[in-house]
C-alpha cells in the first residue's frame, strides 16, 4: 500500500473527499512539518495504544571497519527514527 492508497482507503473510511484525506496523511506522516516526524526531532515519543510507538533511537559514536579496504573509520553518532509495534498489531497480523 503506497501513500494514495492509504489516502483512496482512508477517504472511503471516513467519508472524507480525496483531498482532505490527503492532508490529513500528510499533517500525521509528513517527512518535514508531519505530526509524527516533529514529534521524533522533539525526542518526543509518540505511542498510539494498540498499535505500536514511535521514538528517535540514538546511536553512540563508534569505530567501523570499511569493507573493501579493511581500514578503520570512525562513524558519527546519529539519531534514527524506530517503530515498535503494540500488542493490537501484532495480534491483528498474527490472526491472518
């Protein structure tokens, strides 16, 4: 399922038209202004019960080793983003 389809499925769940449910996936999954995302860049979590959890994961500096030459390189800590499913879901997709 890719973005309008989330957005045709949403539309006829609701009853919205196409385009307000376009902006409503935008304003909750947006990369740069969504709900979620400024959630995440906040080191905010954003726990939806029964479905799962979104939070930034932080990763330490540490020291990698290139693959082609052997060498030693040091990689940058970094913040990524990480989902855990909730127990709903997991059931949900369990039982199909």
């Amino acid at each position: 399922m890719n973005k309008s389809d989330l957005v045709d499925a949403l539309a006829s769940a609701t009853g919205m038209t196409k385009a307000d449910a376009s902006r409503c996936v935008d304003a909750l999954f947006g990369p740069s202004g969504g709900i979620i995302s400024s959630a995440l860049r906040g080191d905010r979590k954003v726990q939806i019960t029964g479905f799962g959890t979104f939070e930034a994961k932080h990763r330490k500096a540490r020291m990698g080793r290139n693959p082609r030459t052997g060498q030693s390189i040091y990689i940058a800590a970094t913040k990524t983003p990480g989902f855990r499913a909730g127990k709903g879901l997991k059931d949900a997709v369990k039982g199909s």
